[in-house]
C-alpha cells in the first residue's frame, strides 16, 4: 500500500518525520507461567519495553490483549498501544535525570491529548467483555452491535491460540496506526 505523503507542509519532505503520523508496533505476548505472562512491545524510535509481569493475567484473555483487539479493531488512535507508538507510556531505561523529566512531560503531554480515546477502549473493553464472557450485567454502549461481533469474534481467536500456548510460548501482534478507518464516536 502506498500512503500519501502530507500535503499541509511546505518545508521539503523529510523521511523521518513522517515517523510522527505512521507507526507499526510490534507487541509481543509470552506466557511466562502457568498463570502469568509478559508483554514487550518494539517500534522505530521509541525505546523497546518490557512488561514482565504484565498486569491482569487471564486463561483467555490477558487484559492487555483486550486492549490490543479492541484499539486496532476500532482504531482507537489514542489507546494505550497508539499512546505507545506516539512515545507515551513507557519509561526510558536511562536512568538520566534530564531524560526522566523530558519523558515525564511527554508521557504526560500524550495522555492529555489521548484520555478520551483511553476512556473509550475502556469502555469498549468492558462492553465487548461482558458479552463475550455472558456476564449476568451487560452495560449499555452506542458501540455498534456489528463492530461488537468483530470484537468478540476476535477475542475468541485470540483465547483460542493463547489456550494452546505452552509456558515460554508467544504471540506476536501487530498494532498499525496507518489503519485507513476512522473512529467515528
């Protein structure tokens, strides 16, 4: 696929800028034991991140695979994995006090610009969760029951590997910012 190149710049084009408006990141889920896993994701210029454990360990469906799904089936550009690609989130490994502070204001700078975004994978979560897994309380959304489906069908491929895979074992997914769909809410 060939993305067109901004048109609002007049500067020349300069390759590594348009670093800023596509990203791809690669996450990688690893069952670390029988009841917990880790998750490192990787992109261009941000600094690789380990999360080991990662929070919200399920037999299925590890919380942070719900985001995944949900976020890039949405596209949900401001969720927790388009926060990643942006270089919020995650802390630097260098332990300089200069680099600390100038990743604390951006990680900041970048979830102000996203919360809304944030909230709505939340809730998207929650929505599609609780019917995928029958809860007793489903809540209301104006998420659209055919995109509901998508996701539930998604989160059901999803367990369907992460069953099957061993201790040591893992999946790698791959979180796109140049997805062409626009969330509409």
């Amino acid at each position: 696929m060939i993305l067109p190149l901004p048109t609002f710049r007049s500067e020349p084009l300069r390759p590594w800028k348009l670093l800023r408006y596509h990203r791809v990141v690669t996450v990688t889920f690893t069952r670390t034991k029988v009841r917990g896993y880790s998750l490192k994701i990787e992109a261009l210029n941000i600094p690789t991140a380990v999360m080991d454990p990662a929070p919200g360990y399920d037999d299925r469906l590890p919380h942070d695979v719900a985001h995944f799904i949900v976020e890039n089936e949405l596209s949900i550009e401001g969720g927790i994995f388009g926060q990643m690609a942006q270089g919020g989130i995650l802390r630097p490994a260098e332990t300089d006090a200069r680099t600390q502070r100038k990743s604390k204001r951006k990680r900041e700078k970048v979830f102000a610009a996203n919360k809304k975004d944030a909230l709505f994978s939340e809730h998207a979560i929650y929505a599609a969760q609780s019917r995928w897994e029958k809860h007793d309380i489903i809540p209301d959304t104006k998420i659209p029951q055919t995109d509901l489906d998508r996701l539930i069908s998604k989160f059901e491929e999803f367990a369907a590997k992460w069953s099957k895979t061993p201790v040591g074992g893992s999946i790698v997914l791959e979180w796109d910012s140049r997805n062409p769909q626009k969330r509409k809410r």
